[in-house]
C-alpha cells in the first residue's frame, strides 16, 4: 500500500464571490497523520469534501499518485480515498453489518452481491474497531459515538490508501476518544495516508505527524507538532490564551490548557 496526496494552491468558493479557503497547500504520504487544527468556520471540514472530489476547486490541484482526483472514475477513487463525515443522519435501519458492507460497494461488480469474502472484510474491521457485539444491532438504534465508530468500520471495510477522518473524536467519551487516537496510529504503521480535523490540540502531539493550523482561510502555521503546535500559534489561532503544558511520570507528554480568567 502506497499512496501520496497532493494539494497545490487549492482555493474554493461556494458562491464564487467569498472563499472559503485559499492558497492552500500540502503533501501527505503513506504512513503519514496530518491533522488540520482551526476553530468552527475556518474551512476545515469543506477542506476534506474538496480531497475526495465532493466540491470542485476554484482554483488549485488536488492529485493522488500524480493524476488529478478529478480524472478518477468514482468507483477507482473509491478505492484509493475514505472518507468518515462528522455528522451522519442514518434514515433506515440497517444492521451494523450491513452498514459496514457498504464499504465493499467499490469492489463490487455492477448488479454484484457480496461474497464470504467481503463479509468476513466486514467483521473483521468491527472487530479492529471493537464493536464486533453489536453486529447485528439496529444502526438507528445506535448513540452517536457508535454511529461514528460504525463509519470508522464501513471505510476500512472499503480498504482505501487515504483516509479522510472530520473531527473523529468529536462524539466519543474519552475512553474511545483515546481508542480511536491509537488506532489512527496503527493505520498509519499499516500504511495508510491520513487527513483529520480537530478541536483537541494535544491529541496531535498522540498521533499526528503533520500539523497545518488553519485560520482567515489559510494555513498560519504547518509542520511537526512540536514545532508548530505552541501557545503562541494555539492563541493565534483561537483568540483565547492556552497553556502547553508537559505532564511527567507515567503520561510523559504534552496537553493543552485553555486558561479561563475571571
């Protein structure tokens, strides 16, 4: 498995008039975590739409493997891009399993059904997620952080090269928060390509390779999180102090701290 994503001087407009964002670019490669940091309406989730060809670019170029995304037929890029939305509204109630099985629609010849093979794909990535319990449990039955780790499972059930993950750990309690975190780690190891968004800025010091902090459109900062993710860049970037702070003994890493004042 071997993928580079490649973005030049992308710049996208909904109306043609005000840009979303603008000027940006990026390379990720296999192996690779890049996270995008940035507060509500910097353009971080329209960002990753653009990266698997939902919007069209107004300006710029977006190439996997050298050849522009917009030359993939979608069945192809299905197979080389996943992407995990941040919200889903489910409107049937499909199974887990069923849910999951829809990854394998790109592998899939026209009028195909599944095979054994495509099933067991399935299962096991409910069981890489941890949630191979509830199989057979109604999706619209499910709370939000099931739901998400559901779409975790369908898009590795697709086998992409690139994973495209919006806010990943926005619905999870902490205990799958850190679950999740590790597993992007271990699909890098694996080979992946990864692309996420979030509010939490000390999980890019768990996970994350690559930071781009994103603000008035633009990357002000992109590079090793030790590097780009400071209190300075954090404040920038937010408009509220926030304190990088080292935990010693067992944790051994860095946090950061929104200082609330009075």
């Amino acid at each position: 498995m071997c993928a580079r994503l490649e973005v030049k001087n992308a710049t996208f407009s909904y109306d043609g008039k005000r840009n979303i964002f603008e000027d940006i670019s990026f390379s990720v490669d296999s192996g690779d975590v890049f996270c995008i940091l940035g507060p509500n309406g910097t353009g971080k989730s329209t960002l990753l739409r653009c990266l698997c060809n939902l919007y069209p670019l107004n300006a710029g170029n977006i190439s996997i493997d050298g050849l522009d995304i917009s030359s993939y037929a979608p069945k192809k890029l299905a197979k080389k891009i996943g992407f995990i939305p941040q919200i889903h509204t489910p409107t049937f109630p499909y199974s887990v399993l069923q849910v999951v099985m829809m990854g394998r629609t790109p592998h899939l010849n026209t009028f195909a059904s599944p095979s054994h093979k495509d099933r067991e794909i399935a299962l096991e990535a409910l069981r890489t997620v941890n949630i191979e319990h509830i199989w057979d449990k109604p999706y619209t039955e499910l709370s939000g952080g099931q739901m998400q780790l559901v779409l975790m499972a369908r898009v590795l059930a697709q086998e992409p090269e690139i994973l495209l993950l919006d806010e990943p750990t926005s619905h999870l309690d902490v205990g799958n928060q850190i679950y999740t975190i590790k597993m992007i780690k271990k699909l890098s190891q694996k080979g992946l390509a990864l692309v996420m968004t979030s509010h939490f800025p000390d999980h890019t010091f768990l996970s994350s390779s690559k930071v781009g902090i994103m603000k008035d459109r633009k990357f002000l900062a992109m590079g090793p999180a030790e590097v780009v993710v400071t209190e300075e860049n954090l404040q920038d970037a937010y408009g509220v102090p926030i304190k990088i702070v080292y935990i010693d003994g067992e944790i051994k890493r860095k946090i950061a701290v929104p200082v609330v004042k009075d």
